[in-house]
C-alpha cells in the first residue's frame, strides 16, 4: 500500500500560512478566525510570561460574541460577564441626576485573554519572540518575520496585531504616529465585598458616571479572580478621565522604580507621588460614592489616551489589525470590537477568496480604514466635551 503524498507547496492542496505578530487580543481574534477558515496559524508575542494580569473592564461587545462561537467556544453570553441594570449619573455633591434603564454586560480584558489563548492552545503560541522587521519581495507571495534572536518565520501573510506602539507599522508606515490627546486614563479595581457602603448603595450593580471641571469617571462590575461572575466574588472597575498637560505627562508615566514608561503604568507600579495626587483629588472632584471607590484602591494604574486612525492597512502580505491600526478613546467602548471586526472580515474576505489573497486584502482594507477613522472621528468629539467642554 502506498503512502498518501503530501501537500505540494503552492499547489491547491496547501494550507496558507499565517504569521501573527502579537498575542494580546487583537492577535488572538485573528489567529482564531483564520484558523477556523483552514489557515495554519502561528503567533508570536513579545513578551515571556502571559499576559492575563493586564487591564481592566470592557463592556462586551457582539463582535467579540461572535468570534467565540464561530471558533466553537460554547459560552452563554451571561457568563461571559456581569450584567449591569442601569445606567445612572450622579452629580459632583452626590446627589442623583439621572437613572434609566440600560441592561448590558460587562467584562474584563483578563477573561477575553484567557478564553481566547485556552482555545487557541499553547503549541502555536510563541513567548519571548520580538521582531526585528519584515521582508517580503514586491513581486512574491511570501513574507518572512525577522526576530531579535536570529530566527525567521515565513507565511503567505503577515499580520501585524503588535499594539498601539506597532513594529509593524513604524516600518511600513513610519508617518502613522499615535498623538497624545491631552488627557489621561486612572483606572482601579476594588474586591466587590471592599466596596465601600457609600459606593454599594449608589453605585452597585448600575454603570455609573460622574462628570466635573476636566474630570470624567465611570464605574461597573466585572469578572474577579480566576474570572469568576459570581456575586460577592467580582470586581469593581472604575475609570477616571483626568486632563493632564504634555509637560506634566512624561512625570505620571514615571513609575517608582524612576523608570519614564511610555504611555502606561501597570498595577503596582505608580508613583507614590501619584497615588497620593490622585486620592486627594478624588476626595475634591468626585461624588462621595466614586471618591472612596478610589480611595479604597490598592494599587491603581493609569494609560494616556491617544490617537489613532491609519489611512492603510494592507502592505503587499502585510496587514495591521486592531490597537496596531487604530486606537479609539474609550468612550466608544470599541477597542476590543474593532479589533474582532477587523478579524472577522479579514476571515470573510480571504474564505470568500481562497485563491487570491491579494484581491481579498484590497477588499477588505477600505471599509477597516474607513471604519478606524469613524471611531477616531467618534472618540475625539466625545472626548471633547467630556473633558473640554467643547465638541
């Protein structure tokens, strides 16, 4: 009896391969989805230990749903966070302004994370691989990742999912820089049972805001540890939008170590000098229910808001996706969506064209690009008058 003959490299009966620069969401939703479509899929991912202590809450868009059950992960949507019942704003002095009812759910970075590499597994999944650049010859059909460490991928495509300060993208794109927006994100997480009474009362269970002079923060519930959803078991995740000068940026993002940091200082790594800053303005700018939220914090963290939206996205083989391609402020909620959209139809668009990955790019580059600078058109305008009082 014969054996079967393999795959012919280039011949109809070959897998397309893809190389995924990037294991945080972004890369997981586009290796997921190419995967599902008969790609073989490869990422790899920068950093050596995992990436799901990072981050906070984010509301649960039906991008990401989708992803999931079209990769097979059988989940009730009701497990995949916390439902919130209202949304309510309160005024500076506490009192009440408005409350209706808005039910949706939310979740956390962390869940997402874990969910998503649980599903795609470890054995295509590489740590500790920082790239060096790209090459790929105009007339080829091949791209090949160059890594710190001497080693070398080569694929059909390349997807660049590497975050908002992209290697991909300064070597294709050098001009597409993000800009600061002139404000900051602080961000905490609290035990659901540390809340303090003030905060369970008014707060609890609802999507709170609060706006004041150059201050805007919301709260909700979120997954705790080990993700659980359970009642008494989850946590509270507030975000404080604070407008912070250019010059008095580059001081925030230095950690107390010393180390300058360039636009985010993780959990446990603030400054002192900021935590203190930060619980003493609370106490000033807040309602009573959002200033001890803050101020029961153990270690918060902070991320500047920046702006982001490239005019392309397609390099011969090369594709960015996600944070890498465009960054819209948080009042969209849509940084977890776009990058599951952006995967979603990069998936349609190359099962709808098996045998020209090159037409399936171009098809679904315009309306990615076009979507990027709709979210940044977004952000900014809701950005403005949050913060600015100005649209």
């Amino acid at each position: 009896m014969t054996k079967p003959s393999l795959p012919v490299a280039g011949s109809s009966f070959s897998r397309p391969r893809a190389i995924v620069i990037g294991g945080s969401l972004g890369g997981l939703f586009a290796a997921s989805t190419l995967r599902h479509i008969g790609w073989d899929v490869d990422i790899y991912e920068r950093s050596e230990s995992d990436l799901d202590s990072r981050g906070g809450g984010i509301v649960l868009q039906p991008e990401v749903v989708e992803v999931f059950k079209r990769i097979g992960v059988n989940i009730e949507t009701a497990a995949l966070g916390v439902r919130s019942t209202n949304r309510i704003v309160l005024q500076p002095d506490g009192a009440v302004r408005v409350k209706r009812y808005a039910p949706q759910v939310q979740t956390s970075w962390s869940f997402i994370y874990v969910t998503l590499k649980t599903a795609f597994g470890l054995a295509h999944y590489h740590q500790g691989k920082v790239l060096s650049h790209v090459e790929q010859d105009e007339n080829s059909s091949k791209v090949t990742a160059v890594f710190t460490d001497g080693t070398k991928e080569t694929g059909d495509l390349l997807v660049g999912a590497d975050g908002g300060d992209s290697t991909v993208r300064r070597q294709f794109w050098p001009d597409e820089i993000p800009v600061y927006a002139g404000y900051v994100a602080w961000r905490g997480l609290i035990p659901e049972l540390s809340m303090p009474e003030t905060t369970r009362e008014f707060l609890h269970g609802d999507f709170g805001f609060a706006n004041n002079t150059g201050s805007h923060i919301l709260g909700y519930l979120v997954p705790g540890e080990g993700n659980s959803v359970w009642p008494g078991h989850r946590l509270y995740n507030w975000v404080w939008y604070r407008v912070v000068s250019a010059g008095t940026l580059a001081d925030v993002m230095t950690d107390r170590e010393g180390r300058r940091r360039a636009y985010s200082v993780p959990e446990g790594k603030l400054s002192p000098k900021w935590t203190q800053h930060l619980m003493k303005e609370a106490g000033v700018l807040l309602p009573p229910a959002f200033a001890k939220a803050v101020q029961v914090t153990r270690e918060p963290f902070v991320q500047a808001i920046r702006d982001l939206a490239v005019r392309k996205m397609v390099a011969g083989r090369v594709v960015l996706l996600g944070d890498a391609a465009s960054l819209p402020r948080p009042h969209t909620a849509a940084s977890t969506l776009k990058a599951a959209a952006n995967a979603l139809s990069l998936a349609d668009q190359l099962q709808a064209a098996p045998t020209d990955i090159d037409a399936a790019l171009g098809k679904w580059e315009v309306p990615q690009v076009e979507f990027g600078q709709q979210l940044r058109r977004q952000g900014i305008e809701a950005g403005n008058l949050l913060l600015f009082h100005h649209p």
